[in-house]
C-alpha cells in the first residue's frame, strides 16, 4: 500500500504515517503510568436556584414523594400530610 506525501499549508512535505508504524505505549514496552500519578477526579458542585428547586418539588411525582418521604425528607413528609388532608 502506496500513500503519497500530504503537503502542509507552508509548503513542507510532510510523511503519512502507516498502520504498522504506530504502537501504543502498552505494545512498546513505555507504559509510563505508576499508581501514584492516577489523575484526580473532577468534582463539579451545582447549585440550583430556589425558584428552580420549588419548580421541581411542584412537579414532583407522588411516588418520587412517597420515596424521599420514607428516607426521612420532612419536606416530602408534609407534602404527603397536605395532600392526604385534603382528600379527607
């Protein structure tokens, strides 16, 4: 297989690379990685507005309630009691 020189913008003759010539650092033996220098995870803080947070517990479902509600959410456990007086 036969591919001709690419020519770069400022008139330089530039070589194709093969298939063949390429390897990764694992395939060559220079795996430069030690456990020490593992990249640190990206922590990304959110902070939603309050009038997007009334939004989304007005748009909540009654099972999404019923579910904060029993993991101790006392915001969800009013609105359960509000909703359960009001159809008594």
């Amino acid at each position: 297989m036969s591919i001709s020189p690419i020519t770069a913008s400022a008139g330089q003759s530039v070589a194709p690379i093969s298939s063949k010539s390429v390897t990764s650092a694992n395939e060559s033996g220079n795996d430069t990685r030690t456990s020490s220098s593992q990249p640190m995870p990206i922590v990304d803080k959110v902070t939603i507005s309050p009038a997007a947070k009334a939004l989304q517990e007005a748009t909540e479902t009654t099972a999404q309630t019923v579910k904060e509600a029993n993991s101790g959410d006392a915001q969800a456990k009013r609105k359960l009691a509000t909703e359960n007086a009001g159809k008594a």
